[in-house]
C-alpha cells in the first residue's frame, strides 16, 4: 500500500530509437552526392563545348573565337562539385553526431550557398551562350 503523496520511482528517460534519422542522414547524403556529381559531369560537358566548336569551326574552314572561357566555366563547375561533395560529408557527420546527442537543429546554410552559386552560375553560362551563338 502506498503512502498518500508518494511518489512512485522516477524512471530514466526512455532513449528514442534514432536509426530512421541516420537513414534519412545517409540518403540526404547520397543525394547531395548525386548532385556534386551531376554538377562536376556538367562542367566536364561545358569544358568540352569549346574544344568541340573549335574543332567544328576548323573542319568547316571558319575562325571560331575562343576566349578559353568554357574551359574555365567547366573547371569552375567541376571544383564546385567536388566541394559540395566535401561540404556535404561534412554535413553528414555533424548531423550524425548532432542525432547522438539528440541536439539536432536545422540549418539550409549548405543548400542555399550551393543554390545561389549554381543560379550565377546558370547566368554566367546563358550569357556566354548568347555570346557565343
């Protein structure tokens, strides 16, 4: 029988089961990985758009001007994959820790610095189209 106005044992918090949120980690990571590698095989592609114009231009007895401007844009494009897939393992172990702590707070740092930088990157590439066409 207890007594009136005890109380009963306290009972340790109960740990919740975290596996689904290192899951759900680990699939942001692959797609974050997905897109480094998209935007590094982009640059590869943006490289070669100026070798294959000055190769058309050559077998068609024409100048092709060639500023060496898609090379660069290419290697700029391939370097930002390659950091985005720096930048998002990074992000994957912070946020493994942060859910073994149970201390997880969001933050769209990663996904809006890597947006803003594709967008100028978008119009840097439009604008050299423009001038190239």
């Amino acid at each position: 029988m207890e007594r009136p106005g005890a109380q009963a044992p306290s009972m340790p918090p109960k740990r919740r089961d975290t596996t689904g949120d290192h899951l759900a980690n680990e699939r942001t990571l692959l797609a974050w990985s997905r897109t480094g590698i998209a935007v590094m095989g982009l640059g590869f592609v943006v490289a070669r758009f100026g070798l294959l114009l000055r190769e058309l231009g050559a077998r068609q007895s024409q100048r092709v001007a060639s500023s060496g401007l898609s090379t660069a844009f290419g290697v700029f494009l391939t370097v930002s994959g390659a950091v985005l897939l720096g930048l998002a393992l990074l992000r994957y172990l912070r946020v493994g820790q942060a859910i073994d702590r149970d201390d997880f707070h969001w933050s769209p740092w990663l996904g809006g610095a890597f947006t803003a930088i594709l967008v100028v990157a978008g119009v840097v590439l439009a604008v050299y189209l423009l001038l190239t066409a």
